[in-house]
C-alpha cells in the first residue's frame, strides 16, 4: 500500500469527524485516527483496491473504537450535568447562521450541547450506532456492515439508543 | 392506551420507518392529541439536532503526525530483525562453569532415572533388613506381651 500518504491526505479529516464523535475529545480521536491507520497499514494485504479505501477505513476505525473500549472496560467519564460547558463535541462550536437572529442562534447552541451531553452519556455500542444511523443518516444495513453484526443487533440498539437520549433530553422538573 | 401505543412508535413515524397505513392512523391520532402532538415535536427536534451534529475540524498537523507515524512504522517493519548466531565451530559442546554439559545424553538420564527407581522399589520390598529375623536368639517384647494377654484370657496358644 504505496499510496498511504495520498489516503492519509484524503481521508484523515473524514476519520478524524468520526473519531471525535465517537470518543468526544481530541486526545482520543487523535489516537483513534492513528490506530486506525496503522491497523489499516497492517492489514493492507486484506484490502481489495476495487473497493473504496475510507468504507474501509472507516470499518478500521470503529472496529478499533470497540475494541479497545472493550479491552480498557471503562466507560467515558459521564459529566453530573449536561455538557454545556464547551467540553464535548458540538458543544462551544457555534453554527454560523446568518439568517438566524442571536437568540435563535443562542438556542440552537444549547440545544447541540444537550444533544452532544446526551450522546456523551450513552455506551460506546449504543454510541457508534446512532452516530452511524442518525447522525451520519446511514442505513441500517450499512451501519451493521460496518460494525461486523448483524442488522437486528444494530436496530434493537439504535432504539435504545433513542429512548435513553429522549428521556435525557426530557425537561426537568 | 391509545397515547402509549403511539409514543411506542413515535421515533419510527418521525423517521418516516412506518408502513403507509400506520403513519396515516399515527397522523390522524397525532393532530387530535395535544400531548402526542408535543411528544412528536421532541423527537424531531432531537433528530434534527442529531442531522446537523457538527463535525469537529480536523486539528492542524493531523496529517503530518500521521504521515510520521506510517512512515515509523514501515521502517520498523522492513528493518532486519537481530540474529542470534552461535559460532559452533570454535566451541562445538559449551560446557557450565561446573564442568558438566549442557545437554546430558538422553540415555544417560533414562539409565539415572532407571537405577533411582530400582533402589527406591527394593527398599520398599525388603526394606533395610532386620538383624534378629535371621538370629533367632530372643524373640521381640512385642511378641512376648501378646502370648501373656491370650493365656489370661485361656487360650493357650
């Protein structure tokens, strides 16, 4: 696999949006993104060139992702309040909305950060699924190839994935 | 009853997951229930939350650590392993310190082995050997205690 470089070039940002949504700092998706294109550089004799590199790539990636959350058998630290703080993803990310008046644009931040807190709060296998299904708006048959199980397993934890944010997300009191 | 079997479905009939029929009768519920209505409504504003999740740029010098870390990591690859070669000619049998050899015959250790179990079965059959069994001068004060108990009982041996 002499064109690394090329695919490091033209897949790294790709894989670096997938890793920081999947562990929600930098310091992991950092180290993510590397594994997984050392893995990849590892398993290059298994690579069919007929088939797109970053499909690949990205099976690398969240395989890695499980693998190793399930060898350290931790779990992300979960914040006592929804991040708001600016620490998770989304979150202190301000989306530029020009038509939008600074209100509007103040409660849609607010909103990304209790989703991005709500996401935060999930396990890592009900995490890589609704990231693959509802944030990245991939099928369920998709996202079951990419995890390597089947699609009734994706599915069944795609809608515990939903009923766990949708009671976080509930208003208080 | 109506309102829980709808909230079940909700995150289905938003996603548009619903066969034809059961979207229709889920709208129709939706619009005449108030708290179904808002039900909906939370779960768009959580799938449209989850749709436009921003993605995090890509930090400056990713590319750069990475390509480094590649490149590491063919050159460990395709560097030469140290080899570990022994001279046999100069020192054909090495030999420990106490002089003996390093790889001792097999048939050596099995004839060791053999004589080990050999003493260890006779000691076993015929033990150390008792000097009185073949004098025959006095018989033991074990035996002489035995004869006295059975004649106090009358027997007479």
């Amino acid at each position: 696999m002499g064109d690394i470089d090329k695919f490091i070039e033209q897949y790294s940002a790709r894989a670096y949006a997938a890793a920081y949504r999947l562990t929600g700092n930098e310091a992991d998706a950092w180290d993510l993104v590397q594994e997984a294109f050392l893995r990849a550089l590892e398993k290059s004799d298994l690579y069919d060139p007929a088939f797109d590199f970053g499909g690949w790539l990205y099976r690398i990636l969240f395989r890695v992702y499980l693998n190793r959350r399930r060898a350290q058998g931790r779990r992300r630290e979960i914040p006592l309040e929804p991040a708001c703080d600016g620490d998770s993803p989304g979150a202190g990310e301000p989306i530029a909305a020009r038509e939008e008046s600074p209100p509007a644009i103040a409660e849609r931040n607010e909103a990304m950060a209790r989703i991005s807190g709500a996401l935060d709060r999930l396990s890592d296998e009900l995490r890589a699924c609704i990231v693959l299904v509802d944030v990245e708006g991939r099928s369920y048959e998709e996202a079951a190839g990419i995890l390597d199980w089947p699609v009734g397993s994706v599915s069944g934890r795609v809608f515990r994935a939903r009923r766990l944010m949708r009671e976080m997300l509930e208003p208080r009191g | 009853m109506i309102c829980s079997l709808v909230k079940n479905l909700m995150d289905l009939y938003v996603t548009g997951r619903l066969a034809e029929f059961e979207a229709r009768w889920m709208k129709t519920h939706v619009e005449s229930c108030g708290r179904c209505a808002a039900e909906a409504a939370a779960w768009e504003t959580l799938f449209e939350g989850l749709r436009v999740f921003p993605a995090a740029p890509e930090p400056a010098g990713l590319k750069a650590v990475l390509k480094a870390a590649v490149s590491a990591a063919v050159r460990a690859e395709n560097a030469p392993a140290p080899e570990l070669v022994v001279d046999r000619r100069s020192d054909p049998e090495p030999e420990l310190s106490d002089g003996c050899r390093r790889d001792p015959a097999p048939s050596l250790v099995f004839a060791f082995g053999f004589a080990v179990f050999f003493v260890s079965v006779s000691m076993s059959v015929f033990g150390p050997g008792v000097s009185s069994q073949t004098s025959g001068e006095s018989s033991p004060a074990g035996v002489s205690q035995i004869v006295s108990s059975t004649s106090v009982s009358g027997v007479r041996l």
